[in-house]
C-alpha cells in the first residue's frame, strides 16, 4: 500500500517536523486538526506558526520512498477556523 509522507513546518523556527505517513491529504488533515484543537499539544499554543506539508510516498510492500519537493496541504490557522463553524 502506498501511504503519504507528511510534516508540519513550524515558520518561526524555519524547520520542518519529523515526518509521518497518512493515507490522504484528508486523513492527514484530520490528525494535524486533532493536533491543534488539543490544548496539550504545542501547536495548539501558537497555531498560525504552523502548517502541513506534503513529501512524498512511501510503499509499505515494497520499501520504496519516492520524494518530492515540499507542497502546501494546510495550516493550522485554517484548520481552527474551519474546525469552529
């Protein structure tokens, strides 16, 4: 199965997160919201800092990471926006 390469830059720092797979950019999407609305969670303190990034692909049968340049999927400002209505 192919999975999703994602990671969250963190714009004040300039860096990037360790990165983590998901199966699309909407179940990717749901796991950074959960991130941002829980108050436990560093993101949740700084939320326009903050966005999601695509990477790449990685196939759990075969073991092959085909990467690509980082491309924009969302950020957390949005998701808080969109999570309140």
């Amino acid at each position: 199965m192919n999975l999703n390469i994602y990671t969250i830059k963190d714009a004040k720092a300039g860096t990037y997160a360790q990165p983590f797979y998901s199966v699309n950019n909407t179940t990717a999407i749901r796991s950074f919201t959960v991130s941002v609305k829980d108050p436990q969670n560093p993101l949740s303190a700084y939320p326009e800092d903050f966005s999601l990034w695509h990477l790449g692909t990685y196939n759990d049968i075969t073991g092959k990471l085909v990467g690509n340049d980082p491309e924009f999927v969302a950020n957390t400002a949005q998701q808080v926006e969109e999570g309140e209505e």
